[in-house]
C-alpha cells in the first residue's frame, strides 16, 4: 500500500513540476519577445496547465484516500472499489487529451478572431484610401 499511494503521490507532484517548468519556460521567452498577444498565450497555457493538474489531482485524490482508508484498517467496500475503476480512472485517463484539444480549439478561434478583425480593419483603411483617391481625381 505504501508503494501504491507513495507512487501515485511522487508521480503526481511529478507531473505537477512538469506542469510548471512549462510555464515558466514560456514565461521566460515570452519576456524576451515583444510580441502583444504574448501574454495572451501565457494566460491559455497556464489555465490548460492548471485544468490538467486540478484534473489529475481530483481523480487520484479518492484512489489515495482509499488507500490510506484501508492502510489503517477501515473497510471499504467492494462496490466503492468498482465505481472508482469504472468511473475515476478513465475519466483521468480520457480528460487530459479532451482539455487540450478544447485549450487549442479555443486559442485557434481567438486567433482567427484577432485575425479576421486585422483584415477588416486593412479592408476598411483600403477603401477609405480608394475613395479619398477617387475625390481627388475628381476635383
């Protein structure tokens, strides 16, 4: 029991300065570039990051209670035994890819938002331009 709850923690902590470092790498070139949508992208990756960690941690934190349930000797139930199987451990095992297919759908759309308004905005200074031109072709 000691290896299973043991290992579950040191992997979860892990993963969890995984998690981290990865911020902290993209905060770091983030600072080195002067890019404006930089912060932006710092923001979707910590909120992707944290969501995947409160994730894990949500799914793993009744495998481990269990555990020490029944490392000091209080039953548990079979049944609670089987919902956790059937239940907890492929929700974990199926969330992660499902955040991180909906972090990068929501970061493509706002980028094409960011773009389609950029391409407005040439579109409508184009055709400001050409009409200024045409009055003074006129006049």
């Amino acid at each position: 029991m000691v290896i299973f709850i043991g290992l579950n923690f040191i992997i979860f902590v892990g993963i969890s300065i995984g998690q981290f470092l990865i911020i902290l790498e993209v905060n770091k070139s983030g600072k080195n570039s002067q890019a404006s949508n930089c912060r932006r992208r710092e923001i979707a990756l910590a909120k992707s990051v944290v969501a995947v960690v409160i994730t894990d941690l949500l799914c793993w934190v009744p495998i481990g209670i269990i555990g020490m349930l029944t490392f000091y000797g209080i039953d548990v139930s079979l049944e609670v035994y089987a919902w956790i199987i059937v239940l907890v451990l492929p929700v974990n095992s199926a969330i992660n890819p499902i955040l991180y297919t909906l972090s990068a759908i929501i970061r493509e759309r706002g980028r094409r938002r960011v773009l389609e308004s950029n391409m407005l905005r040439r579109i409508q200074m184009l055709t400001s331009e050409n009409d200024r031109l045409k009055q003074r072709r006129q006049s």
